[in-house]
C-alpha cells in the first residue's frame, strides 16, 4: 500500500481506491469535504452554502458516512465491499473535479496578470500560455488515468471533453443568451484563427484514426504523439499569421 503525507486536498478528498486506502484518512476526507465546498461555491459562485440548511444537510450527512466509514470499512488495505466503495468513489470524484477546477482557474488567473505585466499580446497569450491552464486540468487527468493503465479512458476523454464543450457549452449558452436578450436568431462571425482551430482538429481525429486503425492495428504508438505535438505547433504558427 502507497502511503503518502496527505495534503490538505487528500484531506477532502475520499480516496477508497486500492493502493490508496486508509480507513482513517478516508472518513476525515468525508468529514471535512464540506469544509471544502463552502470555500469552493463561496469563491467559484458566490453562494453561501451554510447560509441555509443545504450547507448543514450536507455536513450532517457527511458526518454520519464518515463515522459509518470508520466503525464498518475494513482496517489496513481493506478491501472495501463494493457498496461503500462505488458511492464514496463517486463522491470523491465530484471532490477532486471541484479540485481541479478551482486550480486551473487560479492558473488562468495568474498567466493573465503574467500576460498583462509582461505585455505580451492577448491573442498570443489565448494561443498558448491560457490555452494551456485552461486545458490543465483536462492534462493532469488524462496523464493521470494512462499512468495508471487506463489508455483507452484517457483517450476517450480527450476526444469526449471538447464535444461535450461543443455541444452542451454552445447549447447552453446560446440558449441562455437568446433568452437573456429576447431574440430569435444571434449572428455570429468567425475569426480567422478560430477557423484555423477547426480545420486543425479535423486533422489531429483523422491522425488519430490514421494512427490507431491504419498503422497501429488498434494501438496508437509514441509516432502519434510527436507528430500530434508538431501539428499544434503548426497550428500556433498558422493561427498568429493570420
């Protein structure tokens, strides 16, 4: 079993996975994860989570799985049975999304004060320094599931992730600006890089099935992934042309 000092996210982040488990540490997490949301809708949101009952449901129910944790979860490496283990899995993932994304916001943050001290322009700075912690957390979790074997979840959630933003990010939000301003069609106009973006990605999902299915025979090897870095550089170069 990995033993590691916990942090303060490990502290509010319920961790029941094997090679991680501490019986311990596993009921702390759920106790203070509600320490954590407050701060997280607080400064995300500007909702008070405590100013109404919600916040105090919340902790009153995280209280009572955490003192459950420790009086029936199993002691030293477990295993835990499979109905404590898939909801308190599923709960510490919500945890470590709220995570993940309060960092990478605080990441954008910062490299648009560098951005702005530097003066560097901004469509330099959208291209690369704040495309890259925009998309950082996406980064961590990927490389984090092929660390640990899960490839073909990580590549899913790499083609999965910008369809969902697509999609859903782009329904949504027209909807709510058709709604908000009473009209109904809204006329938008592409810029150049944002059409040189798309082309781009068109390319990089007929790389990848090129790579994958056609030299690969199902596996996508390291020559993917240097040709998949000199087609981005291609496309920063192109994009600030235009």
């Amino acid at each position: 079993m990995k033993m590691f000092p916990p942090t303060y996210a490990q502290l509010a982040t319920p961790v029941p996975c094997d090679g991680y488990y501490c019986r311990p540490l596993v009921a702390l997490s759920v106790v203070l994860s509600p320490i954590w949301l407050w701060y997280y809708f607080k400064d995300q949101f500007e909702v008070d989570l405590f100013s109404s009952y919600i916040g105090y449901v919340i902790f009153g129910s995280t209280l009572f799985v955490g003192l459950a944790v420790m009086r029936f979860a199993p002691g030293d490496d477990g295993p835990m049975e499979l109905y404590m283990v898939i909801p308190l899995t599923l709960y510490g993932f919500a945890i470590a999304a709220t995570w993940l994304d309060s960092i990478a916001d605080k990441l954008v943050e910062l490299l648009e004060l560098f951005g702005i001290l530097l003066e560097i322009p901004r469509t330099i700075m959208g291209l690369t320094v704040l495309a890259f912690g925009n998309s950082s957390q996406d980064l961590i979790a990927n490389v984090s599931l092929s660390r640990k074997g899960l490839s073909t979840m990580a590549v899913t959630a790499c083609l999965a992730g910008p369809i969902f933003n697509l999609c859903i990010g782009l329904s949504l939000g027209f909807m709510a600006l058709l709604k908000s301003t009473g009209k109904d069609e809204i006329h938008v106009k592409f810029p150049g890089n944002i059409k040189t973006g798309f082309y781009f990605t068109l390319a990089n999902c007929a790389l990848i099935v090129f790579a994958g299915i056609v030299v690969g025979k199902g596996v996508i090897g390291k020559g993917y992934g240097y040709l998949a870095c000199g087609l981005y550089v291609v496309y920063v170069l192109t994009s600030l042309n235009i």
